[in-house]
C-alpha cells in the first residue's frame, strides 16, 4: 500500500479548487430557492381565485422604504466585508451593525404591515386563498430574514467579545452571501406580491 | 497490512463498549457515518419487508380477511414511505459517504459534522414515523400509523378526511429526513468539487462521483419542493389554510403537481447512483475500462436534466389538457434515448472482455437485464394512452418495482459484496453469495414478472381485496410465494454478512485487482484514508501503476 | 376471460387504446429482443475462460460512431411513439360531443357512485345503464366526473381508459360501447379506508331495452301499502332520510345514495353485496360486516323496524 501512494504522490502539481464554504452555500441557496419557487407558484396559481374575503388590492400597501431599508442593508454587509478584508475592524463593526439595524427595521415594518392587515382588514391564513399563499410567502421569506440576522448577531457578539479577526473576512463574505439571497427573494416576493398579483 | 497503518477498529477493539458506541454516536468519519447508513437502510429494508409480506399474504386470495382494510391501507403507505426515504434514500447516501473521499482522493468529506448531523436528522425521522405505530387504534390495529399512500394526495390528506395525528407523522418525520437529505447533498457536492487530489480534474474523476455529483444536485432541487407542500399541509392542518381546501377555491391537483415535482426527480436520485455501482464494477468484472466515459457524463448529466421536467406523467389521469398531455410523453420519452445509452454501454464495456462471474458481477448483470425491461416497461407507461389504463393498477406496481428492486437494489448488492472486502477487511463467503443471488433472482421473478398481469386484466393498486372472478386470483398466488423465495435469500445474506464480517478470509487492499484510488488503501482504510494524498493523471491511476507500459493517461 | 381485461375493448376510447398499445407493445418486444440477445451473446462470447489467464483484453475507450448509432435510432423510435401517442391523446380526449349524446353526471362519494341524467331526470347509484352504439350511427354517452370529497377514478377496462374524479377539478369522458352486457370495473384512486369496494357495473342496453328502464327510472314510486307503511314511517322518522333520497317522499337526502329505485340494481353497497333480502337487511342492521368503513353507520334498529324498514325499500322498484 505504501508504495502505491508513494508512487501516486507528486507534489509539484499546482491545484486549485473552489472553497468548500462558497460551494456548500450555493448549495443551500439552490434549496432554499427550490423551496421559494413553489410558494412563489402557489402565490401566483392562486390570484385571483379567492371565494371570498379581502382581495389584495384592497388591503394591500406596498413596503417601499422597509423594502429599500432591506435592499440598502446588502450594500452595508458587503461593504463590511470589504472593510475586515482590508483590515479595517471598526469600520467593519459599524457597517455589521448598520446591517443589523436595517434587517430589524424591516422585521419591524413586517410586523406592523401584520398587525394591520389581521386587526385592521382582518386577513389572516385563515381568511381565504390569498391569506393562506401571502402569509405563508411573506411569512417564509421573513422566517429566513430572521435566521440572517440571528447569524450576524452572532458575529457581532463575536466582535463585542474581541473574537472576530481578520482572517474570518472569507467565513463573513460566505454568510453575506445568503443575506444577498434573502434580499432577493424579497425582490421577487414584493414583485409578486404587490406589483403582479395585486 | 504494513505495520504503519492500523485501522480504527484495530484500535476500538480494545475499548469497552460503552465507550465504543459513543465513538460511533459522536463520529464525523464519512466512512462510519456511512456504515450507520447502510446498517440504518438495512433495518428498514427489513421493515418495509415485513410491511410488503403482510399485504401480500392479505392479496393472496379474494375477500380474504387477514388484516382489516385500516391496517391495509396503513401497510402500503408504511411501506412505501419506508422504502423510498428510510431504505433506498440511505443506502444510496451511505455508499457515496463511504467511497466518493475515498474515490477521490480525500481524507473525510468537505463538512464531517453536517455529514453526522444530516445523518442523525435522517435516523429521527424513521423513528418518528415508526413511533406512529403506537397510539391511535392500538399496535394491533396498525396505530396511528399513516394511511394516507405514500404520495398523500390531497384532499384525503385533510383533517376533514385524515382525522388524529396519523398524516402529522408522516409529514413531520419526512420534512425532518427532507433537512438530513439536503444537507448531504450540499456535502457531496462540496466534497466532489472542492477536495479532489492533485491532478483529478473533472473530467478524470470516477464515474462514480460524477453520478454521485448528479444525485446530489437533483437531491437539491426536488426535495425541496417536497418540503415547501408539507409545509404548506401543515399550515391547512394546523393554522386552517387552504393551499388544498378544495372548498374554499384551492387545488387537489396543485399538490399532485408539487409532490410529482419532487417524486419524479426522487426516483432518479435512486438509480443515479446504482448506475454509479454497475459504472464501477462491470468494468473491473471484464477488465476493460468503462466504454465511452465522455458520453457516460454527458448521458448522466441529461438524465438529471430531463427528469425536472417530466413530473406529471404520474397525472395523465387526473384531465390535463390534450396537449399539456402530450407534452409529458415527449419529455418521458426523450429520457429513454441517454437512459439507453448508458445501458449500451455498459454492454459495450463487456464486450471484447474476460468477464468474470463473481457475486457483484452476477448483480450488475441482473441490473442490466431488469433496468431494461423496467425501463421498457416505463415506456408503455409514458404512451399516456396506454397510462390511461396501466397507470395506478398493478402494472404499474410491478413497473416501479422492477425499477426499484430489479435495478436499483439488484446494483446495491453488487456494490455490497464489491466494496465488503474494503470496508470490513475481510472476504465474504463466494458461495453464498451466488445462492442468495438466485434466490432473490427466483423470488424477484416470481414476484414482479407476473404481477404485470392483473394489471392488465383490471387490477388497480391500494386495495386491501379484490372481487374473485375477474381472473385476479391465480396471479395473487404467484406473485406471493415470490415473496419468500426472496424472503430466504435476505437471511442468506444477511448470515453471510454477520459470518463473513467475523471468520472470513483476509481481504487485503485490492483483491479484484481493480484501477480505482480505494483500492490503493488497506481494507478496512485508516481514519485519515490516505497517509499520503496522491497525485494522479488518469481515470484509473492503479491501472498506470499496474501498466506502466501502457497507462490510460496515454489515451484519455 | 377476465371482465375486466384492457385488451378486450368494446368502446371507442378502449378500441383506440388497444391499437396504440399493440404497436407500442409490439416495438418495445423487438427492441428487448434485440438488446437481450446482445447481454446473452456478450455473457457467453465473452466469459473469462481460462481462470489462469491474468493477461487483460484490449482497452477500448470509446467510439463515436457507435454513440452516434445507438443514440439517433433510439431517438425515431421514440418520435414515432410519440407521433403515435399524441394521436390517439388528441381523437380521444378533444372528441366532440354530438348534439344528440347522452350525458351523465357522475359524482364519485366515499364509497358510491352518484348517477345523474340531466336532460333525463334521472338519479341513480352505483349502477349506470347506458345505450349501446352503433359503429356506424354512433350514440356515444358523455360523462362528466366530479367529486363530493377525496379524488376517485373512474375504470371500466372494457370501455375505456380511468379518469379521474377530483373535487374543484370536473373531468369529462366518452364511451360508446359497441356490445351489451355488464361491464364491470372499479375505482382506481384510493379514496379512504374502502376504496376497494367502490365497485362499477356499468349495463350497456339495446335502446329500446335502454328507453325502458329510463321510463321505469323516471316514475315516482307507487303508493304504499299494508306492512310496508310502518317501514317508511321508520324509514321518514329515524336518519335513514338525513342520507337518502325517495322521490315523492319527504325523504331528500344527498348524503348517501337516492333509493327511488333500489330495486332495479343487481347489487348494493356499490357492489359489495347481490341486493337479496338477507344482504338488504344485513346491510341495514350492521353496513360494517359487508363494508368496514363505509359511511354508513349502523342504524341501531330493534328487528321489528328493521323488518319493517328492509320491507318498505323493497316496494321501491
């Protein structure tokens, strides 16, 4: 046995593959995403068929500035990433933060659109076709916001406990990758939700 | 074995056994996380076994009454969901755990504690299903077992039609198996892209990893949408939506579509990797090298391809539009023609060769002769015309299953008694193997090739009895007693599995003679697998080492 | 020979099914004994015959030719099934319906099947009676599948392919069968705990035989008479009429099958049991013995009223 891997060895080869890390999150993206587009079609297949009950137009507010809060918040997370790659802890810190920030606010505007839609119009899961597909959607697409933001919480306490390094810059740069994911599905929700199927 | 290299069981031998199985509990090892597999999909093979032999000996005659039509019904969708996720599903993911590091070149797999993780979800999920089977009517009365069918059609699945908790089991212990599955994928395909050694570009890598590397991307994709429709089931069971409220404006057929979505591209996920096996062993059984391995890649890549686009050939009864229709036959019949390529050469492999007739061989070659009647018989199925009588009777019971046992089980027994010596060390017992072999070929024959025929004289599928006088009865007979030809030939090989693990003969590294890197290892491969990770230049680089006069690198 | 057999067609729909089936049947049969003959020629020319002989045969990599042969073939072969398929896909399922056909609403229930003529006023169960037709001036029957709750499929063998009965999802078949009898067949979608006994039998009559039992269908039952009377009076005053249907009666339930003329069918219990006294009655008194599961409940009726029950249903002929 020895002989053959003696044999087989030749260390002059130069070899490079892609990173583990970058590979298994596309990984998780592309199944995240297959899980995505059948609620996507289901949202779709269904407008429109309502029995009963609000119709999207009319109870309907399009989240522009949570939107843009959302959307901003992929340009902060990759700026830090840029920032820790150049060695640049605290700015890193404070754009990881702004980041955070901008993911609660629009955690914050999900549940207000909430409260007014089941306590205001009363819509909820129950009510008809387009509650069951628009809170299980929505609710899906925030349900992976908070995982996000359970994650860059996670590294900020690492910052906080003077853990983070510049070397982890390749791990953030993987994780910021499924932020950019999460923002989006949330283009294409919004636009299936409140442009197409309103 | 050289001094240098002692295996982790050399070592383990010695502990005691508490602290033996917390080695194995806790372990990352691809090559244990892969045994736990194959052991896992074993006892379940077992199970659905059992499942399969009830309802069986229940058909064998009209109006019989050996079970109740609730414990029935349980039995086949206990069954099939049984062999589909917490059988075949682990088997294959424990085979390509255990070889595609050692295949190519790497010492674990790219992220060993999700590999433990994804492989304990799976084990959950089993017994969160089989934990069904307590409550509900009571052990005798088949509990609260799911009877649902395995593919749980809506709206049966609703809590108007499914009252209690028997359709939760069987969602919840498949979304939990779902995360286990997705997780592996993610890990094959991080290994087979990011951890090949030194010189094994793509394009020189197994084929066993290339189909592997397939497997694991329609995993991703087809699973998933498994996962969205029991997530959208458990919000109409649970929070009172309507995704398949047939009374509030939703749609049966959406879940059909859904579930077909994942249920087509799941059956492929299951024979991908059995093509991977014969790939590996019918070349090594007639000492040539794998015929046309370009195409192979490229047929295997189309597969994966084609079948995201077949789904409903399952509902060409459920009035789909004539053209809707008609579309469904071109694609299920376009995935014949690369699907018939593979099968050409595999047989163009064997010609010119020195074939020799050992018990994995004896396998391969049962999956070829099966893979194509079952693959014949999948075209008269995709002729929707003819689906329209064949589909949900026993033809097409008898269809899938040549599929499933002819082909895809038939492969793993091969790969089981080929990568054995490996694995264990130690040779398994030649003449046994070929009984168990015939006994199951009887048995599987008896069995499958008969139950064509009530199919075709009327017989639909799901039912706990049947009317006599329709021409039904003799063929029931037949296609039971195949059962326990095949019955005996498990406990054949279940013996020589247990003996051989204990009293067979030194295997040593490579006793095929074979060309791939596993087989430049010891037998049972070290922890690390590779003292020292190794360079290659060709498909088969023991093949180079064996031939230096005349290496594949030369001709590739 | 079997009822049931899918290679004995007597309708259109069957008829066209069998032709497309032999010629597929017949091109998969000669492409596995051509591909068989290969395994077995390559097992038997090839075999390793001396178990000394170490030497390894020729490598032999490849060849595009040969890819390019077993590829193109393969490919028209399934064009021309294809072509095949999509015909017979199109002259069955977009067949119009002629002015003059007869039409049938079929709702598919667990465990029964509901009859419905609308242009003949008619409701019935479990049994469908149909007229025959003539090749030549057809008089084809349109049948329009639905369903009260879980998926069911409609399969008569003999007269044509299974469609499915789906609820929110009306499917539509033809049939035109070219020879009387009885035509058996059963349900093909598992539909709950007695899917098995959701049995068909479908009565293709000569149209005189056929304009018969439609007048028989439509009469109102006669007026009842003499013990019978006690029977309807438990029949209208216990549940019996939350699930059934007597025209004329105050008895208007949709539940269970209409029982206007229950004793014009063969059988009941959609085929699970002949329609004799003893399976009338045991049927009444326990449906659990006869079929497990079903919908109906055991009534829990003293033997006088269930007497006197079975007695006034069989004075609906």
């Amino acid at each position: 046995m020895s002989t053959f891997s003696a044999s087989l060895s030749n260390g002059n080869l130069e070899w490079r593959l892609p990173s583990r890390g970058r590979v298994g999150m596309y990984g998780l993206i592309a199944a995240e995403a297959a899980i995505f587009t059948i609620f996507v079609v289901a949202y779709l297949f269904y407008t429109g068929k309502s029995v009963t009950g609000p119709q999207p137009k009319d109870v309907l507010h399009a989240p522009i500035f949570y939107t843009v809060c959302l959307l901003v918040s992929s340009l902060t997370v990759h700026a830090a990433v840029r920032k820790l790659v150049a060695g640049d802890i605290a700015a890193f810190a404070r754009l990881w933060l702004l980041t955070i920030a901008l993911g609660g606010t629009f955690l914050y505007g999900t549940a207000r659109e909430w409260a007014h839609l089941i306590f205001d119009e009363g819509l909820t899961v129950s009510t008809n076709l387009f509650g069951t597909t628009y809170y299980s959607l929505v609710g899906l697409h925030t349900f992976h916001v908070m995982m996000g933001l359970l994650a860059l919480i996670v590294v900020a306490l690492f910052y906080f406990t003077a853990r983070l390094q510049r070397e982890h810059a390749e791990r953030l740069e993987v994780l910021s990758m499924y932020w950019h994911f999460v923002d989006v599905v949330w283009v294409v929700v919004f636009t299936v939700v409140y442009v197409v199927g309103v | 074995m050289s001094t240098n290299t002692i295996a982790l069981s050399e070592l383990s031998v010695s502990l005691p056994l508490p602290l033996r199985l917390h080695e194995w509990v806790t372990t990352v090892d691809h090559k244990r996380l892969g045994i736990l597999y194959i052991l896992y999909a074993l006892t379940f093979l077992v199970a659905g076994g059992i499942e399969a032999i009830i309802m069986r000996l229940q058909l064998i005659r009209p109006h019989n009454d050996l079970v109740s039509p609730e414990v029935f019904n349980r039995m086949f969708t206990m069954h099939g969901t049984t062999m589909i996720f917490f059988a075949a599903m682990p088997l294959v993911f424990g085979f390509a755990n255990y070889l595609v590091p050692l295949m190519i070149g790497a010492r674990d797999m790219a992220f060993p504690r999700l590999n433990a993780f994804s492989f304990w979800m799976t084990a959950l999920g089993g017994l969160l299903l089989y934990f069904s089977f307590l409550g509900g009517d009571g052990l005798y009365g088949g509990g609260g077992a799911p009877d649902v069918g395995w593919f749980a059609y809506a709206p049966l699945t609703a809590k108007t039609f499914s009252v209690g908790h028997s359709t939760d089991f069987w969602t919840l212990s498949l979304l939990v198996s779902g995360i286990g599955s997705v997780g592996t994928a993610i890990n094959i395909i991080a290994t087979i892209l990011c951890m090949r050694c030194p010189g094994m570009a793509l394009g020189k890598m197994p084929l066993l990893a290339w189909l592997n590397l397939t497997m694991a991307g329609l995993v991703i994709l087809a699973v998933s949408p498994l996962t969205a429709a029991q997530l959208m089931l458990l919000v109409d069971r649970y929070l009172g939506g309507h995704f398949f409220d047939t009374q509030a404006g939703g749609s049966a057929v959406i879940w059909m579509h859904f579930f077909w979505i994942f249920g087509h591209p799941e059956v492929y996920v299951l024979v991908i990797p059995a093509f991977a096996f014969t790939s590996e062993i019918i070349p090594v059984f007639s000492r040539k090298a794998i015929f046309g391995y370009p195409v192979m890649v490229l047929a295997t890549v189309a597969i994966g391809f084609i079948s995201m686009s077949v789904w409903a050939h399952h509902m060409f009864t459920v009035g789909m539009s004539s053209g809707a229709n008609t579309f469904f036959v071109l694609s299920t019949m376009a995935i014949s023609v690369p699907t018939g390529i593979k099968i050409f050469n595999w047989l163009a492999t064997m010609w010119g060769g020195k074939i020799r007739f050992t018990t994995p061989m004896l396998f391969c070659i049962g999956f070829l002769f099966q893979f194509l009647i079952g693959g014949l018989t999948g075209i008269t199925l995709a002729v929707a015309p003819f689906d329209w009588h064949l589909g949900n009777s026993y033809y097409l019971v008898a269809h899938f299953h040549y599929v499933i046992v002819g082909a895809i089980l038939f492969a793993a027994f091969g790969a089981f008694f080929y990568w054995f010596p490996k694995v264990s060390g130690k040779m398994y017992n030649e003449p046994l193997g070929k009984l168990f072999f015939w006994l199951f070929l009887s048995g599987f024959h008896l069995t499958f090739d008969f139950m064509h025929i009530p199919g075709l004289l009327g017989m639909p599928r799901r039912i706990y009895t049947y009317e006599p006088g329709r021409g039904w009865d003799i063929w029931n007979v037949i296609v039971t007693i195949g059962v326990f030809f095949q019955v005996v030939g498990i406990l054949v090989f279940a013996v020589n599995l247990v003996w051989s693990y204990y009293r067979g003969n030194a295997a040593g590294n490579d006793p095929w003679d074979a060309w791939t890197l596993e087989w430049s290892t010891s037998s049972p491969p070290p922890g690390y697998n590779y003292a020292v990770i190794p360079t290659v230049r060709s498909r088969r680089p023991l093949w180079d080492l064996k031939h230096p006069e005349d290496p594949d690198w030369r001709y590739e | 020979m079997s009822p049931t057999n899918i290679f004995a067609p007597a309708s259109t729909p069957a008829d066209s099914i069998f032709g497309l089936s032999m010629f597929v049947l017949l091109t998969v049969a000669a492409i596995f004994i051509v591909v068989f003959s290969l395994l077995a020629y390559v097992l038997v020319r090839f075999r390793n015959k001396r178990s000394d002989d170490r030497s390894e045969p020729a490598q032999v990599y490849g060849s595009t030719q040969v890819e390019l042969a077993w590829t193109i073939i393969p490919g028209l072969i399934v064009v021309a099934l294809f072509l095949a398929a999509a015909h017979v896909i199109a002259s069955v399922q977009d067949a119009p319906r002629p002015p003059g056909a007869l039409q049938v609403i079929v709702t598919g229930h667990q465990y029964w099947w509901e009859y419905r003529y609308p242009g003949l006023n008619i409701v019935t169960a479990n049994e469908l009676h149909v007229p025959l037709s003539n090749p030549a001036h057809p008089t084809p029957t349109f049948l329009t599948l639905l369903s009260a709750d879980t998926d069911h499929s409609f399969w008569v063998p003999r007269l044509a392919g299974k469609t499915d009965l789906i609820p929110n999802h009306p499917n539509s078949m033809w049939i035109d069968p070219h020879e009387p009898g009885i035509f058996l067949g059963q349900c093909a979608q598992y539909c709950g705990v007695q899917h098995a006994k959701m049995l068909l039998r479908v009565y293709v009559q000569p149209r005189a035989e056929f304009d018969r039992w439609v007048r028989e269908q439509q009469q109102l039952p006669h007026s009842v008479e003499g013990a019978a009377l006690t029977g309807q009076r438990v029949f209208e005053s216990t549940a019996c009429v939350s699930c059934h249907a007597v025209s004329g009666t105050p008895a208007k339930g949709r539940f269970g099958p209409d029982l206007t003329h229950l004793m014009s069918r063969d059988t009941i219990a959609s085929g699970a049991a002949a329609n004799t006294h003893e399976m009338l009655r045991l049927w009444i008194k326990n449906p659990d013995v006869i079929k497990p599961g079903s919908r109906m409940p055991a009534m829990g009726l003293s033997d006088p009223d269930l007497d006197a029950v079975t007695g006034y249903l069989e004075t609906l002929r």
